[in-house]
C-alpha cells in the first residue's frame, strides 16, 4: 500500500439508489471519510460488484452542479457522469465524486468564466484571467480515499492525463486509461476542443 500520502479513514457507509433522468438504475455503496488533506466532503460510490482482489475499475468525477444537477449542455460533465455510473456498475469500480467545481475554482467564479467565454476567451484563458490555474485540482484526497478502500491499483476511466499523472505520483499505479464517450454538443465543442488541444485530453473531435 502506498506511503507516499498521510492516510484517511472510512467514516461512514450507507446504500442509496440512484436513477438517472433517462431512467438508468443502480444502487451505490457511499461512503464518506476522515482525515482527508485538503478538509472537503468527497464521496466514494462502490458501484457494482468488484471483485475482491481484482484491479477495479475507477473514475475521478469533479463536481459540477451546472452539468451534473441542472443538465448544462455547456460542458460534458453531466453525460460522463451518467456514463461513467453504468460502465462501472456494469463491471464493478469505484467513482470518487471530488468536492471541485470548475476545476477546483468554486462555482461563482466558474460563473464568472462563462461571462469571459462568451467574450472570446477559452475554458482555461478564463481561468487566468480571473487570477486561477488552469487547471487548480490536486488529487491527493483522491488517493487517500483509494487508499482507505484498500485499493492502491485502478484502471482509469479518464480523458484528462494530469489525473493519471497525479496519482502515480501519489503511490496509485494506473494499470490501464479508458476513456470516456465524446460527448459533443454545439454548445460545448469549443470547450472540448480546448480541453484536446491545450491538455491533451483524449477526445477525438470530427473537423
């Protein structure tokens, strides 16, 4: 197990059924943590049913209450959400539903960067501009939590190749990346096509 990070502890465990607006079904195990290094209150959803001694499948979500909440067409957080919950179940992993909206920028100002994207500037020029990395989340606690699951090998259901930098980094190896479904609507094509060519997220893009 790695001990590169300060350990966390499981605090709580309880069931809850989930269903999706297009009728999708499945029941999580949520459970919650102490000791986590940045203080926030991640969840982990057991989704499925892992197989004990097995590498399991796992996602890093980041909150998105415009995308995941309100359906917001104006990124594709909301449909890798609802994705990432029957690939999982249907092979049995693990989602961590990280605390950092707009990239760890809070949801005010990720508000405040659509204002400076509808002027011209893209997903990550906003970012700056308003004074914030372009990207400002640490995975730390997301590795924590792994490793208070016992889990210190994932494969990695991701476009975003900081996540699998970062948690090597962090003690995690990532054995494989799968990526997520391009999930493109004209509202959203200049954010992904942002996140393909200026991070190199693994979306493939038509044109």
């Amino acid at each position: 197990m790695s001990s590169t990070i300060v350990g966390a502890s499981v605090r709580t465990r309880v069931r809850i059924p989930l269903t999706f607006a297009d009728g999708y079904s499945t029941t999580a195990e949520a459970i919650t943590f102490d000791g986590l290094a940045d203080g926030r209150e991640h969840l982990a959803m057991i989704l499925g049913d892992p197989d004990l001694g097995a590498v399991p499948l796992v996602r890093l979500h980041s909150e998105c209450l415009t995308g995941d909440v309100f359906g917001s067409a104006r990124c594709d957080c909301g449909p890798q959400l609802r994705e990432a919950v029957e690939r999982i179940t249907d092979t049995g992993g693990i989602l961590l539903y990280l605390r950092q909206e707009g990239r760890d920028i809070g949801l005010y100002n990720k508000l405040d960067a659509y204002a400076l994207q509808d002027s011209g500037l893209d997903t990550y020029q906003a970012n700056t501009e308003l004074g914030f990395d372009e990207d400002a989340r640490d995975y730390t606690a997301a590795a924590q939590m792994l490793v208070a699951l016992g889990v210190d090998r994932v494969d990695l259901l991701t476009n975003n190749p900081d996540k699998v930098r970062q948690l090597t980094g962090l003690g995690i190896t990532v054995r494989d990346t799968l990526p997520t479904g391009v999930h493109a609507t004209p509202s959203n094509l200049g954010y992904l096509r942002a996140k393909a060519e200026h991070t190199g997220h693994t979306i493939r893009l038509a044109g």
